[in-house]
C-alpha cells in the first residue's frame, strides 16, 4: 500500500486486509485516501472491480469531500460492478480531528453468487447417478440452455462468469455434445451467460468440435 507513513491508513490497511481474507473470495474492500481525489484508492483486496490502485474517487467519495455532513456510514446500498453484475456495497467515511473526511473504507460485496444460491443447494440435493438431464439431449429453448449452464457452475461451487478458461471450454464441450449449441442464438446466450464474447464462444466451439 502506498501512504504507509501515514499511521490512519496504515491501521485503515489492515482492517482493510483483514475483512477482505475473512469473506474473500465475494467481498471486495477498498481503501481510499480522500485527501488526493485524483489517485483515491491505495489498497484493494479480493478485486472484483476490476480498478487498480491510484484510480480517482468515486462519485460518493467526491461528495464527501465536499460536504463533512455527509452520512459517515452507508449500509448495504445497490451497486453494480462494470459488467452488469450485482452488488451490496457498505462505506465507511473516515475523519480527522476536524471534522474532515480523509478517508473511506468501502466494501462491495458480490450478489451474483448468492443469486445463484439455490443452483448449487439444487446441485447439493440432487440425487441420481445422471449429470446431465435426459431431455438436454434435445434442448428445446433458451432457458434449458441457461439452466445447463448454471447446473455446470454449480458443480463446480463457481458462478458461471467465474468459470475460468478450461472450465469454459469444457462446458462448451459438453453443451456441443449434448446438442445444446443447436439452439437457436446458443453462441449469444452462452456468452452472455459467461461474461464472453460471441467469437470467443464460437473458436470454444470449434475447439471442442475438433476435441482440442
């Protein structure tokens, strides 16, 4: 963390490390220093915003610094990540002995895998020695594909955009073999599904089709 002279955020950085080990991998935590609004954030940890360190504050952030009667602490507010996914965020504005706001502990935790919550319970419970329901042989919608998609995840404990490259790959290769690709508009459900591109759907397709 950069500011490690400064004791507030050197303290403010280990509340920070140590929440985000305790409820990774879903909970990301942020640490911003409000007195340099260009480059804010100084530490984050479990990185599901895909923002880096030394990014500018937020729009919350510049409100509290302009206003010091702004709320102190924010609770469980809606959020939404770049990508469209849900979040519960939490912020927790940090003073001085002005009354000033100097610096923000902010978490964003991400609902998407509670949202797939009652997938893997069904996973959980499922019984029987079939992984793959008879009548996905013949797909007859959407909804079956997504469904596939999601029981695939849930397998695996994962979302499906969490799914990293070999998982993906072979989830495509088992909706391929289980006709599920034949869909109509399968490669733009699939993707959006996964967090992917079309193409990349596609060259996964083609791979699986030539067993690589």
């Amino acid at each position: 963390m950069g500011n490690s002279e400064d004791p507030v955020l050197f303290q403010l950085d280990q509340i920070a490390r140590g929440v985000a080990e305790t409820f990774a991998p879903f909970c990301e935590v942020v640490l911003h220093d409000l007195t340099h609004p260009d480059h804010a954030i100084v530490a984050i940890y479990n990185n599901l915003s895909q923002r880096q360190v030394g990014d500018p504050a937020t729009e919350l952030g510049l409100s509290r610094i302009a206003d010091s009667s702004f709320p102190q602490v924010l609770t469980n507010y809606a959020n939404r990540f770049r990508d469209g996914r849900r979040v519960k965020s939490t912020s927790i504005g940090i003073r001085n002995k002005d009354g000033d706001y100097v610096a923000a502990l902010c978490l964003n935790v991400n609902m998407t895998l509670f949202d797939n919550l009652q997938s893997t319970l069904e996973e959980f419970t499922r019984t029987g020695p079939d992984q793959m329901p008879q009548e996905s042989l013949n797909p007859a919608s959407a909804t079956a594909l997504r469904a596939a998609i999601e029981r695939f995840a849930a397998q695996r404990a994962k979302t499906p955009r969490s799914l990293d490259a070999a998982e993906r790959k072979l989830l495509i290769r088992e909706l391929k073999n289980a006709g599920f690709m034949d869909v109509r508009r399968a490669a733009e459900t699939v993707g959006a599904q996964l967090g992917v591109s079309r193409s990349t759907v596609y060259e996964d397709s083609r791979r699986a089709a030539l067993g690589a």
